[in-house]
C-alpha cells in the first residue's frame, strides 16, 4: 500500500504522530522484533523471550514524508498600510530600508545598497540581530542591519564591497555569511555580518560558475550550490576538513574539498527530468567530480560537449535560484519507507526556468519535486512566475519568492495548495532575500527594483520587516 503525504498528516491528526510514522515504516513500539537499535532480527533461542515473527520489509516510498508548518495556517491577506502591501491579518509591516538613504539617521557614510537581493538573519550576543542583503549591482557587496533585542535598528555598514552581482548567497551555521556572485566566472565569498568589508575572503575551491545560492550541511561537510545556468547544475562541495573561519569560530574548511555536481538516476550527462510525473515521485541520485574545477564551468561543459558529442556530468536544472536546508531534530526524524535512514535533512531548492521546487534527501540520496505549478495552484489564483529566492522558517515553513508581475511570497503546503503570505503591488520587481530572526517572531525581505532614492522614483529597491504573531510561532 502506498501512502502518501496527504494520508500521513490525516493519520497525524487523528492518531497522533507515532501513528503516522508507523504507517510509512518508522517509529518503534513495544512489539519490536529487533535487537535495539540495529534492526537485527531476535534469535528466539537467545534467551529473549517468545518468538516473534520477522515483520514484512515495507514498500519503498514515493514521496518523502514532509510536513507542513504553521503558516499553512494564513488566512486571506489584507493591506498592511505600507506601499500598498498585503499581509494576513494580525501581522504587520514596516519598511526598514530603502536604496540610495540612510537606513540609520545619523550614519551619513553608508546608503542602502541598490538592488537588494539574498539575505539572513544572525543572532547577536545581546539578544539584538543582524540582517545582511546582497546587492544584485555591479560593483555588488553586501550591507548590514544591526537591530537590537527590541527590534530597534541601531546600525547599517558595508560587509562586502566591490564584487559583481551579488545574487541569493547562504548563511554558514558558524555564523558567516556566503555572498555568491552571478556571472560566468563568479566566486563565493565569506564575510563577516559584524564585520568590515577588509576580512571578507573569496573561496576559489567552491568553483567558478552562476553561482546563486548556498546552504551548509556539518554532518556530511557538505556546501549545497545553485547555479542560475538554464543549463545549470545542482554542485556539492565536500571539504576536506574543519579550520578556524573568519569570524574565529570552528567552520569548514572552504579552500581545500572536492567539487561535484549532482546526477539523478536515469538522467545523467545532461539530461533533464521532462515528465512531472516522473519528477515528483522518489529517484536515487549520485554525485559525480566535475571536470577542471579551476574553470568556469559553463565553458566547461561547452568544451566537453563539443570534443565528445555527449553530455557534461550533471542533470539538468533550469535556473536554479534559492536554496536552504530544513533540519529534523533526533527522536523527531520520521522514516522513509523502504530506504535505509531517517529523514535528518532536506535541501530545498527553486529552478525558475520550469517553477519546481526540489527535495533533495541529503543521507539517503534522493530527491523528488515537491512544488510545480501544474498539480499545486489554488483554483482562481494565478499560477507562479518565476521561482526565486527561499527559505525555511524556525517553524519548518518553506517559503519561496516569486518574480514577475503577481510579486509573492508563498509557503509550501505538501502536496496541497500553496498558501499566499504576502504579495506587492506594481510587478515589474523581484521579491528577494526572505529571512526569519531565530524565534521566527520576524521576516525581512525586499522588493528588488521599488520606487527608491532620494526622489522616491529610482527602481532601486526596499526593504521590509513582517511581524508574525505569537500563534504561528515554534
């Protein structure tokens, strides 16, 4: 019997949660036939009791067992009062920056940067925060807002200048943040949010390609990379140990690993994962050593298609945009049916090219589409143009930005209708740049190209703060 999402949250609902992770193979109970945690079989002579049968191996699954979060909850939106942004009701908004102006009076010296693009949200040792942004400019860098445990904003500085094209980026979970730059050569470079943009350090190692996004994963040493190509690969780098970062606490090693790019099963060298249908069921995947990793790897794959005929390493992903890894915490990893671990962590990323969103199951090695627009659309509503920038809330909540005309922000319901969390008027912009403070009591995000600058007029982008309330809250 297969079981699908929509049957584990019923079975959830009504029987609790262990209900439901025994309905799709995980969970343990008093009747277990094994000997503790290793999944052997008891020998009825050893002395252990009655004999109990060996139970059936359960069928693989089709899906991954994800779950939605508390902002599945939203009602309908309503106008926020602030440049004619809608919001569900009981939250709130303000603008906390705009292009071209002081975010701090008093700081004359920094201007918010223009074209604000991927951001995230440090915490500070005083209970304060800090929200960098890229700046999707050429020269590029990335700015810093310093807020305090009451949620005033006390400072705004420079953490990067002088790259290109800082486009989604990725935050570290030694507390640094990755500015990735998006042209053909581009470089991943670390800086520090309370820092100055003198001990920001590039990271060649991590490649040369449309770098757009990145996400961390310690337990396997492992950096998650987009690359906005529509011809784009899913990269992997694996560093080769641990050293002291830039901010002096313990990171990854970022200039010595290996640098790889991801092949589903039955779509190597290039090929492209046509069928939906197919898409959004379970497929094995493996990873594969790119070829002259100190190479721009669009020209890369140029020249391997050119002297062999065939496909670069790598399936394809068009467009691939934001990025960020959801955690399950031990005692809470529900099991994937058929497969060896249990679900510890997840890698969502977008592709605007075909607006789908990928799970990517990091110990098990599997992936599925979890969001298209063909099977995922409430009736009436527009479908997504152009899925960007994501991230995962503290509550378990995958929220994607979408570009294009309708300009929202929409969470992930599993195998459900998206819900809307907000939406800008206008069109014509990016929503970029989606974070959450660590108690997911707020969400910062920009309009890339808003009304801006000292005239009000310059399509140079702001920036906002959404208030959740306490109920859809951890």
């Amino acid at each position: 019997m297969t079981i699908s999402r929509r049957d584990i949250l019923q079975l959830m609902f009504l029987g609790g949660g262990g209900a439901a992770l025994a309905a799709c193979g995980g969970g343990s109970s008093s009747g277990s036939s094994s000997d503790g945690d290793n999944g052997t079989p008891r020998d009825p002579d050893d002395g252990g009791g009655t004999s109990e049968p060996i139970p059936e191996p359960q069928p693989p699954a089709r899906e991954l067992p994800l779950r939605a979060g508390p902002l599945s909850g939203i009602g309908p939106l309503v106008d926020s009062g602030v440049d004619g942004v809608l919001i569900p009701e009981g939250f709130s908004l303000r603008l906390v920056a705009t292009a071209g102006r002081q975010p701090v009076p008093g700081v004359p010296l920094f201007l918010w940067h223009p074209l604000p693009d991927g951001g995230a949200v440090f915490p500070m040792a005083d209970g304060g925060w800090v929200y960098v942004s890229n700046s999707e400019f050429l020269p590029g860098g990335v700015g810093a807002l310093r807020f305090g445990a009451d949620g005033e904003l006390l400072d705004a500085y420079p953490i990067l200048k002088n790259t290109r094209i800082n486009c989604a980026g990725g935050a570290t979970p030694w507390g640094t943040w990755l500015s990735c730059e998006e042209v053909e050569d581009g470089l991943v470079h670390e800086c520090d949010p309370r820092g100055t943009p003198r001990q920001a350090r590039s990271h060649p190692a991590m490649g040369r390609f449309k770098h757009e996004a990145a996400a961390v994963d310690m337990a396997t040493g492992s950096v998650f990379m987009t690359e906005d190509e529509g011809d784009g690969r899913l990269y992997r780098f694996r560093s080769a140990g641990r050293v002291s970062a830039i901010n002096g606490n313990q990171g990854l090693d970022l200039d010595n690993g290996v640098l790889q790019v991801l092949e589903v099963e039955e779509f190597e060298n290039g090929a492209y994962m046509e069928e939906l249908e197919s898409a959004r069921q379970i497929r094995r995947v493996k990873w594969v050593d790119v070829q002259s990793p100190d190479q721009p790897q669009s020209r890369v794959r140029s020249s391997i298609e050119d002297g062999t005929g065939q496909g670069a390493p790598g399936t394809r992903f068009k467009g691939g945009e934001g990025i960020w890894i959801q955690y399950w915490p031990e005692g809470e990893q529900p099991q994937v049916s058929g497969f060896e671990h249990p679900l510890r962590a997840v890698v969502f990323f977008a592709c605007k090219g075909d607006n789908r969103v990928h799970a990517l199951d990091v110990d098990n090695d599997l992936i599925e589409v979890v969001f298209d627009n063909e099977q995922l659309i409430t009736a009436g509503e527009d479908k997504f143009d152009d899925v960007d920038n994501l991230v995962v809330s503290p509550m378990g909540d995958v929220v994607v930005a979408e570009d294009g005309d309708a300009m929202r922000l929409m969470v992930m319901v599993p195998n459900q209708p998206a819900k809307i969390l907000l939406q800008v008027p206008g069109g014509g912009s990016e929503l970029t740049g989606p974070a959450f403070t660590p108690d997911g009591g707020r969400l910062y995000f920009s309009s890339q190209r808003a009304p801006s600058g000292v005239t009000g007029i310059l399509p140079l982008g702001r920036t906002y703060e959404l208030t959740v309330p306490a109920s859809f809250r951890p």
